[in-house]
C-alpha cells in the first residue's frame, strides 16, 4: 500500500515504529500538492514542513503531514481568508488550534484555499480562483473549507483543520468523499479563528476516517482563557472510547430531510447507510421534524447580521490592503472596502446592515433569534427520544463549476440540511457513503445532542469498520 492511501492514524503508526520517515511522509504530500495544485487549486500557501523534536509516541498524530484553512492565523504566515482586502497580512500570532496542534507534533505544510471570508458554499468566491473537486475538475469542491476537503481527498495532507459555520467543513467533505466533523459550539476555542458569524463558527478535522477526526479533536478541544465561549470539558477521550458497538442506540431519520430537493441517489445512499448502522445493533426510525423548513432563512438572516458587524474591522487603517486616493477617511473606508470584498461578502454585509438597521430590527433579526430558540428546543426534543439523527448533507452531489454562483438562492439552499446543526450547537459528522451514477461522493450526516461527540464519531467508525467508501481516492485525469 502506497503511503497516500493511508489514513492519517495509520500513517503516523508507521512513523512512530520507524517504518517511514517524517521526511518520506512530508515528501510524498508534497509532491502530490505541486502535482495537483495546478489542477485543483486546493492551497493558497504551501510551505516547507518544520519537524516536531519530540518523540514522536508522545502524540497519536506527531509527525502527519496537515494543514489549516486560510482563515486560521498561523504566526509569521500569511492569513488571507481568500480575500484581497486582507493581502499579504501575517499574523503575529498562533490560533490557539495551531498551538495545540504544533505542541503535539503536527506538520503543517500550508493554507488552505476557501470561499472569501468563509461566506459560500462551493469555495468558488476566493480572491485565488475556485478550488476544483478532485474527482471532477468541471465541478466545485464545496465550501467553504473547499481547499481542506480537495486536500485531504487527493491525499496531500493526511488531515486538515477546517472551520464550520453553516456546514462549511462536512459538505465539502461529502462533496470529495472525505470525513468531516463539526464538534459542538464552544469545544475548540475560535481564538485566532478570523471570525463570519461568531454564534455559529467553529473549527474542526477534515481526515479519511472518523478515528482520524477523533484523534484530531483530542488534541484541539479544552477550555481555553482567551475565548469565553470555549467549553470546560475533559479533553483526549474520544479516540480511547471508539468501539463502533450500536446496540441499544436509536437513530431518528427526519422525514423532513428526505422529501421533494432531495436527489434520489442521494437519497438511496442515505438510507443504505441507515441499513448499516442497523446492522451493527442500532434500531432505526422515521420521525417529523417540521422545523426544517425554517433553517436557511434563519441561519442566513443571522450570520449575516453578525458577518456586517465582525467585518467592519477590515476598514483599511490597521492591517490588510488599503485603496489609494482618497480624500478622507469616509472615503478610505468606502474605496478600501469597494475594492477590497468580492460580490458575496458585500452581498451578505449589506444583508447584515439591512437586517440590524432600526426599522427592521425586529421584524427580521430578533424574529430570527427567536426561530433560532425554537430550532434548538426541536432538535432537544428530539434527542429525549433518539440518540443520534441521520440525514444527507447536501441535497445533491458536487455541482458543476459556475452553477451556484449564477443563482445565489440555489447555493444558499444547498445548506438545508447542515445550517440547523450551528443553529442549534450540535455536533455533526459527514461521512462517504457511496458515489452516484456520474462517479461522485456522497456523504451522510450523523447528528448528536450537545456534548455527544464521541456518540457520533463511534456511530461514523463503527459504519466505516463494515464499508469501505473513505477508502477511495481520486485516481486518474489531471491529478496525478
């Protein structure tokens, strides 16, 4: 087996007995990102590895070639969100992800392309040009965290840390067939995360396996002083506890989730999944969950109220790009900020501004919040009857490059099934769970209860322990 088709626990077992090398490890991502990289556009930024000096038992993932998505600040390089308005910035500082990560050995090779600001959902709206699926270069990778899932699929990093806002890191992983898990709100620290909607962001793993996932967040979770969201919960559990046994859990299927928009291999695959969680011992059930219906509008009135005011920082005065010739500093504001943001993030600023504006703050914003209230009191309810939920992630496989950003709506509403998960603070995997009939991945979305976690990765491992669909790579075309 070549090193590439390895998972990411797999590779760092070789490197921790000596059977490879960190620099065998390193060269052979390498070589696969500047082979691929004129093909899929999957790094904005790809830098040389820096090898960890500790012993490489001391951490499950010591000496794994990785990387961050391009909104994640990496001390001393550049950090650009995909954005011109952001330019060359170099942080002065690490995300506090990026400390825990280099403290237990990681190798970072880069940044990670993305959709500017994290605002879209196909990774098509970077400054840099789109990121291309590795299975199709003809269509997107999904997005935001695009760059993390093309990556991780073609196997040029073993794992990458990405940031979920809307379901920014599962559906590109569904998209390129690939594992990706959105931790509950407040279990990794957003520190150094440049912030889109702070009630909804959070980061988390993009890896082959779900055990890859589990081995990541161990490391990533924990309270952390210099984020007052961030959760006081014992950390370095979750891959200790993976055993894959369902028996005795109850997994609720929303019938909400499976209706009209839903692509029928889409849906096939799903439920075929469903089979092999029942298999393993879980009872499996349709449910209503009615409030659905009102997710995207809620999530999108939300995040961007909250993108119009975390962006008024980029105003061209304290870092980033400034616009020239200007008069005053109104002016400086208005060209720099003009210039510097692409057509989606002045569409959702300008959404944001609306929907705080006096006249329409309570018929939009607070009547949001209180949807928002009512999505989580939903999604509590059904949890006193059912451990985990399944449903897809997108209601389709990988578009064709161009298609959404035609028809913002459309893109937005590929968000259905994953936006109520930030809404109402959930922990979410995606996961592969079959191809259709054009060759694409198709994932499938486990749900737990806040704090339930480890509930859900167990459920993805178990399914992962009878199939084989994270296995696949893309093979063949451009990508060598």
């Amino acid at each position: 087996m070549e090193l590439y088709e390895l998972t990411a626990l797999e590779l760092a077992h070789k490197l921790h007995t000596g059977e490879v090398t960190q620099q065998e490890a390193a060269d052979t991502a390498l070589s696969r990102i500047h082979a691929a990289q004129p093909h899929n556009n999957a790094f904005i930024t790809v830098s040389g590895p820096a090898f960890p000096a500790a012993d490489l038992s001391a951490s499950p993932l010591a000496g794994v070639p990785m990387a961050y998505k391009d909104n994640i600040c990496t001390r001393g390089t550049t950090t650009t969100c995909a954005s011109s308005i952001l330019g060359q910035f170099s942080p002065c500082y690490d995300a506090t992800v990026v400390e825990c990560l280099s403290a237990a050995g990681a190798v970072s090779l880069g940044k990670l392309n993305m959709d500017e600001f994290a605002m879209g959902s196909t990774s098509e709206t970077s400054c840099f040009g789109p990121v291309k699926n590795p299975w199709d270069l003809t269509r997107v990778a999904g997005g935001s965290s695009g760059g993390a899932a093309a990556a991780v699929a073609h196997r040029e990093v073993w794992y990458a840390i990405g940031s979920d806002t809307g379901g920014s890191i599962r559906q590109p992983a569904a998209y390129c067939g690939v594992t990706g898990m959105k931790p509950t709100y407040g279990t990794v620290s957003r520190y150094g995360l440049i912030a889109y909607a702070s009630s909804l962001d959070q980061m988390g793993p993009i890896a082959p396996s779900a055990a890859d996932c589990a081995a990541v967040l161990d490391l990533i979770q924990g309270k952390d002083p210099r984020d007052g969201t961030s959760l006081d919960i014992p950390a370095g559990r979750l891959l200790d506890s993976l055993t894959g046994d369902l028996r005795g859990k109850k997994i609720g299927l929303p019938v909400d989730c499976y209706g009209e928009g839903l692509d029928a291999e889409v849906r096939s695959a799903v439920l075929a999944a469903a089979e092999v969680l029942k298999a393993r011992g879980a009872a499996v059930e349709e449910f209503a969950l009615p409030v659905m219906n009102y997710v995207v509008p809620t999530y999108y009135i939300i995040a961007a109220a909250e993108a119009s005011s975390n962006l008024s920082r980029f105003d061209g005065v304290k870092y980033g790009w400034r616009a020239e010739g200007y008069a005053d500093l109104g002016e400086l504001y208005t060209k720099t900020r003009t210039q510097g943001f692409g057509s989606e993030v002045k569409r959702r600023i300008l959404l944001g501004t609306f929907v705080l504006s006096s006249g329409y703050y309570d018929a939009y914003y607070k009547k949001a919040l209180q949807v928002k209230s009512l999505i989580k009191q939903a999604f509590d309810d059904a949890f006193t009857k059912y451990d985990l939920l399944l449903t897809p992630v997108a209601p389709t496989t990988a578009p064709k490059l161009g298609e959404s950003l035609s028809d913002p709506l459309k893109m937005y509403l590929s968000d259905i099934y994953t936006v109520s998960v930030n809404l109402a603070g959930l922990p979410a995997l995606s996961m592969p769970c079959g191809f259709d009939s054009k060759g694409l991945p198709i994932g499938a979305q486990l749900i737990g209860p806040a704090l339930g976690d480890g509930m859900v990765l167990d459920a993805a491992y178990g399914y992962q322990q009878d199939t084989h669909w994270h296995r696949h790579i893309p093979q063949g075309g451009d990508l060598k």
